[in-house]
C-alpha cells in the first residue's frame, strides 16, 4: 500500500502485517497469491486488533468504531477518484 495508508494492519511505510506474509510466522511456500489476496482483503475488511502496524488507526479502531468507519470510508473515496 502507499506510505501513509491508515489501517491499523499496515505499517506506515504501506507494509501489511499479515502472518501469512511473515517468514517467522505462517508464511510457507504452499501458500497461493489467491490465499494471499484474500488474506488482505479479509484483513482490510476485519482489522486485526491484536496485531497492530499503526497505533492512530489502531486506538481510533479499538475506541471509537463509528469514527474509524467514517475515516475510512474518506480515504476510500481519496484512492476511487484520485484526480479529485
């Protein structure tokens, strides 16, 4: 993802921190892109909160949902139409 993409599952440098994607966790060799794809997807959809990359999107995740929601929802407009 781009640097700065808020999501309390991706690091500020646009990393995704997904233990199917981690060598020390449940990365293996078997896995395929579709399972990786849907893996994010999944993860952009149900945030992880035991397992943050950004504490700001983390603490509005886990505080205060409706307003997790709301920024989220702005950012998806930002990357659907970025000429606007």
């Amino acid at each position: 993802f781009p640097a700065g993409f808020y999501h309390p599952n991706v690091y500020p440098s646009g990393t995704v921190c997904l233990s199917i994607l981690n060598e020390e966790q449940d990365w293996r060799p078997a896995i395929s892109l579709k399972q990786i794809l849907l893996g994010v997807q999944e993860l952009l959809n149900t945030p992880n909160p035991d397992s943050p990359a950004q504490e700001p999107a983390w603490r509005l995740y886990t505080k205060d949902r409706v307003a997790y929601e709301k920024k989220i929802r702005e950012q998806t407009k930002r990357y659907a139409n970025p000429d606007k």
